[in-house]
C-alpha cells in the first residue's frame, strides 16, 4: 500500500516559513496541510482528502492543480485571485475560499458533487448561469457587490442560501428553489418580493434593509423564522401578512419603528399566538395571557373586570341568580379601610374589630412579598408569597391595587375580598397611603379610617417594641406621620374618621364605636342623617352609644349586648335579610354606571345560560382604542381626585399615584370599553359595532390616527359614573370637644370642616 503523502511535523513553523514565499504554494506545505487519508480506486492506493490552508497569505494555489482527489478544499482568509485550479478536481464536494480576493464567480470547471461553496468576503460583482453546478446545496455569496440575483434557476437542490451585506434591491430568480434557509441581510430591499414561491422556506434573514412593509411573506407556509431587525416597519397591522404563517415561532422586528407602538408586544404577541420568541426574547406564559385577557378577554375575565365597574360576583353563578338570600345581588362590595403609617397598630386592629365583629366584617388578607414576622401566619396576616408569583398574579390581573413598601411588594387581590364578600360579610383590609389613593381611583368605595400616631415617643417606644425594625425602617414610618396629618388636613373628606391610635384600646373602642354608628345609621334607614360634624375626628368618648337592634323577630343579647349579631342566628333567613339590608345600606346608591352594567351583566349572564357566547376574538381591539388608558402612559397623572375626569377616574382604575410616597402601581388599568363592546356585540345591539364574523384582523390592524391596534373602530364605554362625592357622607361619630392629644390632627379636622 502506498501512501504518498506524510505530515510529521510541527505545522505552525511550517506555515510561517510558507507564508514569507511571496505567497506561492508550494508542494511541501500542502504535503503538510493535507488529512483524511482513505484510500481509492481499487483500494490499493491511500490519499488524503482534505486539505486545510487558512491565513497563509497565499495568493498563488496553482500548484493544487495536481491534488485530482482533494473532496474537501478549504482556503480561508488569504490572498487569492484565480481557483482554476478547482477544475481539476472533479471530486471536490466542499469548497471555503472565503477572505479572499476572488472576482471572478465560480471561474472553474464544475466538480459534478460540489455541495457547499462559500465565497463570501471576495470581490465578486456579477452571478453567472450555475446550471451546471447542479448539486450545489448550500451557497454562501455574502460581503461582495452583488446587485442583482441570477444564474441559480437550474441549481434544483440548493437549500441554504446567503447573500448578506451585497448591493441588492430587487429580488428574483429564486423561483422555486428549494431553499429552506435565506440570507439577505444588509441589502438595499424596500420590499419583499419574489420570495412566493419558495414553499420550503424556513428560516428568512432580511434584517438590516429598508423594508416597510411584511406584503409577500404572507404564502410561505413552512417559515418558523423571520428576521427583520433594523427595517423600517412601522405599523402592528403589518402583522396580518403573517398571521397565517402556523408554524412561525420566532419574529424579529428590534429596531424598526413599530417598536415605539404603545403595547407593542402584547398586541403582536396576541396577533401572532404561535410566536415563543418575539424580537430575541421568550414569549412567556403571562405574557400570552396578558394579551389575550387584553384584546380577547374570556368570559371570567370579563366578570373580573366587572367587579372592578361594580358589578357582582353572584350574577355570573346562575344558580345564585334568584337567591334572595344572598347578599343583593346589585350592591357592590362593602369595605372597610384602615389607613396610616407602618406599625401604628391599624393590622391589628383591624384583627381584632373582625374577631368581634364577626358578623360583619371579616379580614381581607393581602398578598406580600416580605417574609413572614416571628408569630405571622401565612394566609392570616398575609399570604407570603415570592416575587415571581407576585408578579404571576399582577400579569393574571389577579390584583385590585398593588403597591412598593420598603422594598417589599404588597397587593389586595380580587379574590380577598370575594372570599369575604361570598361569605355575606365586609371586607376590612389595611393598608397605606398608596393603597388608599389607588382604591379612591377605583370603584371601589370603602369606608377610610385614618389611625394616626399624634405623640411621637409613644410611636417610637411602639415601633421599637415590635423587635422587628431596623432603625432607618422606623425613621421612614416616623417621617410618613406628617403625609397622613396633611392629607387629612388639605383634602376634606379624604378619610371618613380619623382615629388617634396612641393608645391602642383606646383606638379600638374608639373604632368599635365609630362601625357600630355606621351599622346603626344604615339600620335607621337614613333616618339619621346626621353623621357628625364635619371634623371627621374621633377620640372614642361617646356622647351616647346607639344600640343596634336586630329585627324585632330576634332576641337574646351577646358579647355586644346592645346591639351584638351574635345573638342572631346567621342561618335566619330573616336574619340574613336583616344584614343585606344592613350592608346593603352600608353601601352609597347605586350610579347610573353600575344599574346599567348590571342590566349588560344580567344580559350575559342569560346569553351564557343559553349556551351563546362570543366567539373567540371577537372582542379583539374592536375598542382597543382606550386600551392604553393614560394611566398608563402617565402614571401619575391622576393623584389627585379633584384632577380626574369621570372618564379619567374609569380609565385609570388602578394606577397609583407616584406623588405620593414615591409608589407605584403594577396592576393594569382596565380597558373599560372592552366590556362594552363585548356586551354589545354580545347583544348584537350596536350599529356600529363590527360583526363577530368580521375579520379580525381587518379589526385589529385597521390604519389608525393613534396607531394603536383597532382604534379606529369607535368603542362604546359603558356610561361613566359620577361617583360618590367622599365629602358628601359627613363623618358618623360626633366630634367631642378636642383634646390636647388630638390637636394635631384636629387643626386638619377643623380647617376641612370650615372648608
Ligand atoms: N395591599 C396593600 N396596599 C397598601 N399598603 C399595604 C397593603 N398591604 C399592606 N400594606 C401596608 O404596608 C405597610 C407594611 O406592611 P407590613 O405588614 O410590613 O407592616 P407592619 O410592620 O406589620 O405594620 P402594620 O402593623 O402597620 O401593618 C403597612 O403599613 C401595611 O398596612
């Protein structure tokens, strides 16, 4: 057996003493270069098959002419001019001669099997017929001056094709090519053209052009991957070209101006429901929910965005519909507040007020992200839970309010207070400031109850009695004091008491007494309208304490002798008639907003009964024109009350003001109109309102002068309410004469009374 060539030797010695040979290739260095011995022919000769020479200088290969079995030639990055030598190498299946100084395209005789050329990098500027390169399956043309395609109609199994960074413009004569993968990175394309015919196209790169437009991809049915970074799209709408595409997963539009469109991701995201990886990144599972709860909200979550207009859970259970023992099927929530800053015992309090009064009122327990103080008990005092499933559940819209508190995430779910609410019973949460403006903005309308701290040593020697503060958390909570005590002074009516919690039995008998006067006072059936004077402070010395009468079927005195509703028995359907009234009445009237969004609700309802609901889409971005409330684009714009518009109060539902303490909401607004064309196009009552059947996308993408998905469709908003004026409910307990503890909080109290 003969085997003609040896390499023994050291190769980078060799190479450099090659290189300084005025680039000439010499027998002895291919000697050296050469592998993948195998043997030919008959079997009784051995050659090498490979030969590897990159970055060798070399600008003169003619000495290759006489390597005839050579299957596998790689030249990279040299000095090269003239390949002829490839004509005498009739085997040669892969061809590298990339980096070099090639202009002359595929100047050889065709190898019969050459699979794969890669010519990028050289100086070549015209294609030239290739039919008789048949078996080329993989092409690379990239970095030369290309400017126009051609010559590749007869190369019927070339699958990958490169001509990134050329000169072209225009693209054609791809007709029918197999390709699967295709580069044209870097042209100069406007549009995308001549690629209808590749049916087997997979991957497509026509990043770096100026393309406006993604007209012409829509029939490549077989494409997983588009890029088209760094273009010139600017419109979502475009999206509808590719909307058919089923098996596309990635789409890449970083740096084109439809970027800047408001809810950019989400509303592709929702268009493109296939997509795993939207512009590099993973399209995760809130993401996709989050936008389909957006443009296409599913029957629940259309209920959930109910509560948030005021309309009830028992509506949606149609077994509940007519049960007259259930709390009033068309009163919202009734809710209890307990406000003021950190460790002024208002959690407490608030325990303790719905440990005694049970009967009414029960905790609406929060969800934090801090870890649990010693003696707290998950799902007692708080769910605890990790960031990420907070997170989770603002993107499941799973929040009414969320807010930032010392670096920890706090948030009243939804849940909390149906859970009390669906045991026939007010909710009483705690919260801060932040959490106050941010339900004040919502349509929700608690009852406030401010708890402040009016003797600093007293709120220090508490705060450091707890054990749990360091001492900067203990100056952030003092320094909060005064926010309260100004609040409560400059907006009349913020808060309806304000409670001095220095002493905290004190503080407690002085709540007990101020919710049993609520009870009373809704049990007298707006008899008394007297609900004090306008200085909403209490101190707990009670002029004379009402009793609570139950209905005159029931007797019997309990812990709260006078009035307790532990002497009722809560299985009593007269009883529980008595305390739907009493909540009921605990509620402000109802506003044109909730009576006709309960009448669309009792109109869903009838339709989901029936078996009818909205067919899927069919709410997409028909009003999608208030999807971007301006809440949401400007967070703080709505912190003051008297500054928001009904239709800004609607919008707005739950952003936090920032003004305040720095804090910011995570919960999205709620897209109001949303609801109403759901129900009108459920009701197929409104005129103007596009079809079911209407094509989606001709909804979704229509031009828009906003350019939001839709918007040009007009939405119909439910009637917007007018809200209940917080001053006008006076406070309930009589302000007795101030005393000296007080004063602080009482020189507010008086200046909002004389206001
Ligand atoms: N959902 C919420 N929205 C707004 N504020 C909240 C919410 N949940 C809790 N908070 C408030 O965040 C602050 C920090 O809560 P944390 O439980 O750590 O306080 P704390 O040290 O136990 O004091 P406190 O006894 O006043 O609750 C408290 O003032 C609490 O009332």
């Amino acid at each position: 057996m003969e085997i003609k060539q040896v390499t023994l030797h050291t190769r980078s010695e060799e190479a450099k003493q090659h290189s300084k040979k005025d680039g000439v290739l010499t027998a002895a260095l291919v000697c050296r270069r050469v592998s993948n011995l195998r043997s030919v022919g008959t079997g009784l000769q051995c050659l090498y098959h490979h030969l590897c020479l990159p970055s060798q200088d070399l600008s003169d290969v003619s000495v290759l002419c006489n390597y005839v079995h050579l299957q596998k030639l790689q030249l990279p990055h040299n000095k090269i001019k003239d390949l002829s030598c490839v004509s005498h190498m009739p085997y040669l299946v892969i061809l590298d001669a990339s980096h070099n100084d090639i202009s002359s395209f595929f100047g050889f005789q065709p190898p019969k099997n050459l699979k794969e050329v890669n010519f990028s990098h050289n100086r070549m500027t015209n294609m030239k017929d290739l039919s008789a390169f048949s078996s080329l399956r993989h092409l690379d043309l990239g970095y030369n001056s290309f400017s126009e395609i051609g010559g590749l109609e007869q190369c019927c199994k070339l699958t990958n094709l490169s001509l990134e960074h050329n000169k072209i413009s225009r693209v054609g004569g791809l007709d029918r090519l197999p390709l699967t993968h295709l580069c044209l990175r870097g042209n100069q394309l406007e549009r995308v053209e001549g690629l209808d015919n590749l049916k087997s196209l997979q991957v497509l790169d026509l990043s770096l052009n100026r393309i406006t437009t993604l007209s012409g991809l829509q029939n490549l049915h077989v494409l997983g991957s588009i890029n088209l970074e760094r273009n010139l799209i600017s419109e979502i709408q475009e999206c509808k070209h590719v909307h058919d595409l089923s098996l596309l997963r990635d789409l890449n539009l970083l740096g084109n101006p439809v970027q800047e469109q408001p809810d950019y991701r989400l509303a592709v995201i929702f268009l493109l429901q296939h997509l795993t990886v939207l512009d590099k990144e993973k399209v995760t599972a809130e993401e996709k929910v989050s936008s389909v709860n957006k443009y296409d909200p599913p029957l629940d979550v259309v209920a959930a965005r109910d509560h948030m207009t005021h309309l009830v859970y028992h509506l949606m259970q149609p077994q509940v519909l007519y049960d007259s023992t259930m709390p009033s099927a068309d009163s919202p929530y009734a809710m209890l507040v307990l406000t003021g800053p950190q460790g002024c015992g208002k959690r407490d309090l608030a325990h303790r007020l719905c440990q005694e009064l049970s009967e009414y009122f029960a905790y609406g327990t929060c969800h934090t992200t801090r870890g649990p103080y010693v003696g707290e008990e998950n799902g007692i005092d708080y769910h605890f839970v990790s960031e990420e499933d907070f997170q989770n559940m603002i993107h499941m819209g799973q929040f009414v309010q969320t807010v930032q508190y010392g670096g920890h995430s706090y948030g009243l779910s939804r849940d909390a207070i149906e859970d009390v609410a669906k045991e026939g019973l007010a909710c009483c949460v705690h919260m801060e400031l932040e959490g106050v403006l941010s339900l004040k903005n919502s349509y929700f309308e608690p009852r406030y109850i401010l708890l402040i701290p009016t003797q600093v040593e007293k709120y220090l020697g508490h705060l450091k009695s707890r054990g749990v503060y360091s001492a900067a958390q203990m100056d952030a909570a003092m320094s909060r004091v005064e926010l309260y005590a100004d609040t409560n002074r400059q907006r009349l009516g913020f808060f309806d008491n304000v409670i001095p919690c220095d002493d905290c039995e004190e503080a407690f008998q002085t709540l007990r007494h101020i919710v049993k006067e609520y009870l009373v006072e809704e049990q007298e059936e707006g008899e008394n309208n007297n609900r004090g004077s306008p200085d909403n402070t209490s101190t707990g010395h009670k002029p004379e304490e009402k009793p609570l009468s139950p209905p005159p079927s029931r007797s019997g005195s309990g812990r709260l002798a006078a009035h307790s509703a532990t002497a009722l028995d809560p299985s009593d359907l007269s009883y529980r008639n008595y305390f739907n009234k009493i909540q009921a009445e605990l509620r402000p009237p109802k506003s044109a907003t909730e009576l006709a969004s309960i009448r669309r609700r009792e109109q869903l309802v009838r339709e989901a009964i029936v078996g009818k609901s909205p067919g899927i889409y069919s709410q997409l971005f028909k009003s999608s024109a208030q999807t971007a409330p301006s809440s949401l684009q400007n967070p703080g714009a709505h912190c003051s009350e008297d500054s928001s518009s009904n239709e800004s109060r609607a919008s707005s539902a739950l952003t936090v003001p920032s003004s305040a303490g720095g804090f910011s909401s995570s919960v999205q607004p709620l897209d109001m109109s949303v609801l109403g064309h759901t129900l009108e196009a459920l009701k197929g009552e409104s005129p103007g309102a596009p079809h079911p059947d209407t094509d989606l996308l001709a909804l979704a993408v229509s031009p828009s002068s906003d350019r939001r998905p839709g918007s040009n469709v007009k939405p119909i908003l439910p009637p917007i309410p007018s809200g209940r004026k917080t001053p006008a409910s006076p406070s309930p307990a009589p302000s007795p004469g101030p005393s000296p503890k007080t004063k602080a909080v009482e020189e507010g109290g008086d200046e909002g009374g004389e206001g």
